[in-house]
C-alpha cells in the first residue's frame, strides 16, 4: 500500500534524487525547455513550481532558499532576473508537459517540460477575440445618420457616370 507516500522516489535514494531534480531544475531554467522520461518531469514540475513561485519577490532570504534547493548560483541569478519578471502577472502553472512518444531503447514513456511563458509556438500574439453576441448588435445614432448619406454618394456617382 501506498498511503500518504507523496513523493515518487524514480528509483533512486534521496541524496541521489535530490541531487538529479536540482541538474534538471538547473537545466531547464537555462535551456527554458527539457526532455526527459514524464516520471522525471512530473517530479521536476513539483520540485520546480515553488521555487519559481519564490522568485517572483526578490529578497535575500527567497535567493538563499532557491539556491538552497537548485545548488547553481547562475541558475539561481537567471530565474530572478529573466524568469520572474516574465511569470510576475501568472498565478501559477508555470511549466507544461508535452508527451512526446516512447523512446527507443527501452520504450520509456518520454516528454518535454517546458516554461510556460517562454514557448515561442504558443505565444504569438494573437488576436484579441471578438466578443460573440447571438443577437444582432444594435447601431448608434451616428452609424444610422451616416448609412443612408453614404448610400445617396454612391448613388449619385453612379448617375454621374452614366451621363458622361
């Protein structure tokens, strides 16, 4: 039985896991992006995620802590300076978990994890969506006065061309 056993251990002893969740957090706040088996980066969002969340204010004490867990002093520095300013506004959710198929050698399930806010494919700037009505939107005073004057013009230009 599994109760109250939270942590997926991947095999491996604490030291050893530890060690291998903090190369991995390091990894992809440098690369933005990683591959690895979905176990790993299913262990890596929840190791990932409050540390960011810890980033977005900028003390001494959140920077000892963050360097505490990821062990890098130059992936600590970027997750403050590049990272956080970007996720500020974001109140959670920072990574994403692309499956990417079965790798070849042992047929381990694979995916990619990523930074949410630093995937170029996704985040195009897109179009404000238009707000849809199902009913029929209603003119101003000014459009109504303006249809008819528009619609004499046309009708006199195409007179106007007819008598030449």
């Amino acid at each position: 039985m599994r109760h109250g056993k939270k942590i997926n251990h991947l095999g491996r002893k604490t030291a050893h896991r530890k060690s291998m969740l903090a190369n991995m957090g390091s990894s992809l706040i440098e690369h933005k992006r990683i591959n690895t088996t979905v176990a790993k980066a299913k262990a890596l969002k929840v190791f990932i995620e409050p540390l960011v969340t810890k980033s977005k204010e900028d003390t001494t004490h959140n920077r000892r802590i963050v360097f505490s867990k990821l062990r890098d002093k130059y992936a600590v520095s970027e997750l403050f300076r590049e990272v956080a300013p970007k996720v500020g506004d974001r109140p959670g959710g920072y990574t994403r978990i692309i499956k990417l198929g079965n790798r070849l050698g042992d047929n381990a399930d694979m995916a990619m994890i990523e930074l949410v806010d630093f995937n170029e494919t996704y985040n195009v700037n897109k179009p404000a969506k238009k707000k849809s009505t199902r009913r029929a939107g209603k003119k101003t005073n000014a459009e109504t006065a303006e249809a008819p004057k528009a619609e004499e013009k046309k009708q006199e230009e195409k007179d106007d061309k007819k008598e030449e």
